[in-house]
C-alpha cells in the first residue's frame, strides 16, 4: 500500500466510493484498464476493458460510486485505494449547480424575462491556496456537467499552469465534449490573452486588464447565446490567496459576476471572503473539504509541470505532433512587450519627478540576446493598441538567433505563413529539454 510499484500487471478491487489514488513519476509509462464496473478519473468516465495510458507526471484518483475493478500496468510512484474522499460533497454542489442551469434554461426560453438574473445560469469560481484541488474539482464540475449536455465554459486564471493553453495566459473555452479520462480539457475555439509571466505580481495591473477584457468577451459570447449563459462558469483561479493575490481573487469574482464561490481547504479565506460578500447576497459561498488525494507540489515540481504543459502544445499530449521550424529576417516581424519594464530608479529622475511607469504600454522590443528560448505570443491584433485586447491565435518558440545574418528561427506548431507578423514577448521561457 502506498508504494511504488513498477512490477507486473496488478489488480485493485474498489469499494463503492473509494478510489485508486496513483503518482506517476517521469518514468512513465503507467496503463490502466477498467476490468469489471464503473469508474472516472475527475468525473471523465473511464472505458470498460480498454487499456488507457496515464501520461508522465500526473498524480490520478480513479473513483467508483458502484464498485470497480481496476489494473495497473507499468511505473508508478505512489499508489493506493482510500475510501475517504470528499466526492459525495462535490457531487451535492454539482447537483444544485445542475438544478440552476435547468432552471436558467427554462427561463431563457420564455419571451420577456423581467430579471436578467433569472436566466443567468451559475458562475462558479474555485478559490483556495495552492494545491487545495482547485483544477481537479474544476474538472469535476466541467465534466459532470458536460456528461449531463451542458455546455459549461471554463475559464481558467492560473497563469502558472495553464490548462486551456499554457502557461502565462488566460483563457476560456466552452466545454462540449466530455474529456479523455487522462488528456487535456478538450475545449472549442478558446479564447486566450497573453499575459507572458508566469507570476501575477510580474505586471498585476496587465493581470486585471485582461481579466477585464476576457469577461467582456465571454459577457458577449454569453448576450449571444443562450444556451452558454444557461450552462454557466467554472473559473479555475490560481493558488495565491493573501494580499494582492487576494485582491485579485476579489477582482475575479467582481468581473466574472461570480454567484457561486467555492473556498477549498482554507478556513481564513472562507470567512475574510464570507465577511466581504456579505453585502452581496445573490453570492453564495460554500467551503468544501479538500481531498485527501491532492499531492502537494514544490516549486521544482511546478516548473517541470509548466515546461511538459508547453512541450504537450509543440510535440502533443501523445507526442504525436512534430513542430515545424523556420527563420525568418529581423525586420519580417514586429515584437512588443506590455508593460514599461523595470522603471527608472528614483536617482536617476530629475528632482521633484515621479517615477513613471505604465504596466499597460505597448513596448517595441528589439531583437536582443535574451530573447533566445523566449515563448512569443502571435497576436490577431492588427496594430499594436490593440494588442491588450486581441485573441492570441499560437505561440511561438525562439530557438535561435542569428545576430550575423539578422535571422531569427523558431519553432512553430503549425506550418506555413504566421497569421500575424505581431508577435508578444513577456518573461516566459522554455527549453526542449529532452524529458519534458
Ligand atoms: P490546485 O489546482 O489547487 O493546485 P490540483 O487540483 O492541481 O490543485 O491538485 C494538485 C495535484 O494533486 C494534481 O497533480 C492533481 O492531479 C492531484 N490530485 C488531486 N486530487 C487527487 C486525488 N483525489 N487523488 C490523487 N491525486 C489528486
Ligand atoms: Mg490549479
């Protein structure tokens, strides 16, 4: 129990409601197959007798309701079956999630609603501190609900990880497929902003700027068709809850019109959000146990997961993609950057000045050295003020630069022409290193 385990094919039989908890490692790889019964991993049904790959450095519980048989086959790091979990108490927060897009969608149909809100279905944001089960229960909620025809959108904050696109954006996407029991969030045109850093507090004003920007869009999407607004929000936000972080969560929930506030793991938030939203009464706020399941991840562990999330957009969650090369001149492409950078130390300013800075400014970036193995973001924006409110449409690896010939060579997932010369450059980095 609880061991690594690397042996021959090995079977669990599974109480109802328990699960198989399982820590892959970067020895990939690990197969599970479903022998007799039913079983999800975060609420993506699981295929009877089909046997499905677990792709390297993902920690998974396999949960029954009704009883399963599960085999493993391959390394694992930690594995073992624990019959406490706090599903019953998500699943009941699914249920009266479920019973408000019923009732926004009835309501959406008839023809003058007097109350806007009627038919406004639940916007759930998921808050707490870092490794509380943010992400899994997100994927919960996206995937119970898509397994009963909605079709919710998630939106997710955490520029840190990154599950819609990678690491340094945020984005949305309508869910409308139930997901592959171990891939990614298959989502549908999302819709993505590129905020560059992987750090809120690199530029927390360009943060709110595009959180803004995205729930207009989404607020559009949403005026325009009924059956999203019905279906709702699951707003997956990142893992800092004290000041600024804090302040952000606040933003959030304000610019998303959050109605449904679910605080996993952590007394304080709960009651500083609880004594906040007091005044505003058409929020609800529940606190939710966090799983027993959930494995903490260090910093180190966090980066490797960024840097495999990233070579999952170049090579493919099987690696079955080959990402293109090409070069191109200096002067065929125009980078910016948003945000003054680093401002001027108060010495070196004229007496009396202010220090000036503009987080939100357009920057022209020059091809320098320290550009090499940048993420640059490829914009739809035809000039460059429209960047901060432009889609993103791929990004762009910086794998060499040619100073003598004034050539630049990237890597690219896609073929052919870039669909935009416009390129954003932020503090994002990335290195093909051969295990991620
Ligand atoms: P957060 O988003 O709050 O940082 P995650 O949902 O990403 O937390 O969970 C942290 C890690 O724990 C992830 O690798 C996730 O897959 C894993 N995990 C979450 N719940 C369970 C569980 N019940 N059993 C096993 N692993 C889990
Ligand atoms: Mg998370």
């Amino acid at each position: 129990d609880g061991a690594a385990a690397s042996a021959s094919t090995r079977q669990f039989l599974l109480e109802k409601e328990s699960e198989l908890r399982v820590e892959v490692g970067s020895e990939a790889p690990l197969r599970v197959r479903l022998a007799a019964g039913s079983a999800e991993v975060f609420g993506a049904e699981l295929p009877p007798e089909k046997w499905m790959t677990v792709p390297p450095l993902q920690n998974v519980a396999i949960f029954t309701w009704r009883g399963a048989t599960i085999v493993l086959d391959g390394t694992s790091e930690v594995e073992y079956v624990a019959d406490e979990t706090p599903m019953v108490s998500y699943v009941n927060v699914h249920a009266i999630l479920d019973a408000r897009r019923v009732s926004a969608n009835s309501n959406s149909s008839q023809f003058w609603p007097t109350n806007y809100f009627i038919f406004q279905g639940p916007r759930t944001i998921v808050v707490g501190p870092a490794d509380s089960g943010k992400t899994s229960l997100c994927r919960l909620l996206l995937n119970w609900a898509c397994r009963r025809s909605w079709k919710p959108t998630f939106v997710d904050l955490d520029i840190g990880q990154g599950s819609i696109s990678i690491p340094g954006c945020i984005a949305a996407s309508s869910v409308e497929t139930p997901m592959d029991s171990f891939g990614g969030i298959p989502t549908e045109m999302p819709v993505v902003y590129f905020y560059g850093h992987t750090s809120a507090s690199a530029n927390a004003e360009l943060y709110k700027v595009l959180m803004k920007e995205l729930a207009q869009t989404l607020e559009r999407r949403f005026s325009c068709f009924s059956e999203y607004e019905a279906a709702g929000m699951v707003i997956n936000t990142m893992g800092w809850v004290d000041g600024l972080g804090y302040e952000l969560l606040l933003q959030a929930i304000n610019l998303f019109n959050a109605n449904v506030v679910l605080v996993l793991g952590q007394e304080k938030l709960f009651s500083m959000l609880r004594d906040v939203l007091k005044s505003k009464p058409h929020i609800d706020i529940v606190k939710l146990h966090k799983s027993g399941g959930v494995v903490h991840r260090d910093q180190n562990v966090h980066q490797n997961c960024r840097s495999y999330r990233i070579r999952e957009y170049y090579h493919g969650i099987k690696n079955n993609l080959s990402p293109y090369s090409f070069s191109m001149n200096f002067g065929e492409i125009n980078v910016y950057r948003i945000g003054d950078g680093p401002q001027a130390p108060p010495s070196a300013l004229p007496i009396g000045a202010e220090p000036a800075s503009d987080p939100t400014r357009v920057v022209v970036v020059n091809i320098m050295p320290d550009l090499i193995h940048a993420i640059l973001a490829i914009s739809f924006a035809k000039e460059p003020d429209q960047i901060m409110s432009s889609n993103i449409a791929g990004f762009l690896f910086v794998s060499e630069i040619d100073f003598d010939s004034k050539r630049i060579t990237f890597l690219s997932p896609c073929p052919g022409e870039l669909p935009s010369k416009l390129l954003i450059s932020g503090s994002l980095k990335w290195s093909e290193n051969p295990k991620f």
